[in-house]
C-alpha cells in the first residue's frame, strides 16, 4: 500500500469559512447544508437558509441556492423563481 505523504505549500493561506463555500460549493462542514445572505442597502435583506447545494449571494441583487433537483433565487426587489431541474 502507497502512503500519502504530507504537502507544504511555500505560500499559502488559511481560508475563512466564508471563503470556503466557494470552493467547490462546499464548506467542508459535511453536512451539505449551507445559508447566503445578501445585503440590499436600504431594503431588507434576503436569504436562504439549510440549502441543499450550493448557495450564492450578489449584495444588491439576489441570493440563489443550486441544488441536484431545483435553483431556487429571492432577489431584493422582493421576487423569487423556482427553476425546475429535469
């Protein structure tokens, strides 16, 4: 059996959690379930929490969870869409 051996990088950096959802969608949490929120200045904000998938924000524009079955997006105009995946 072969044996991983142990990588140092010469720079490198500690990602937040925050920075981690963007890897790859994931968070390395393991339960698969993320939140975004996205700030709409002088509207309230919009969010989406225990998202199956992967979940974005764009400050002043919309938060969107991308999940295997449906893409669920809430904008901060106070709209949403549910896009059915087949």
């Amino acid at each position: 059996m072969k044996t991983i051996k142990k990588v140092t990088f010469k720079t490198a950096t500690k990602l937040s959690q925050e920075e981690m959802k963007y890897v790859f969608g994931g968070s390395g949490s393991g339960n698969g379930v993320s939140n975004c929120t996205s700030d709409c200045g002088t509207q309230q904000s919009v969010y989406i929490t225990n998202c199956y998938g992967t979940c974005i924000a764009s400050d002043g524009n919309f938060v969107r969870c991308s999940g295997v079955t449906s893409v669920l997006t809430k904008y901060c105009d106070g709209t949403s869409s549910l896009l059915k995946k087949y």
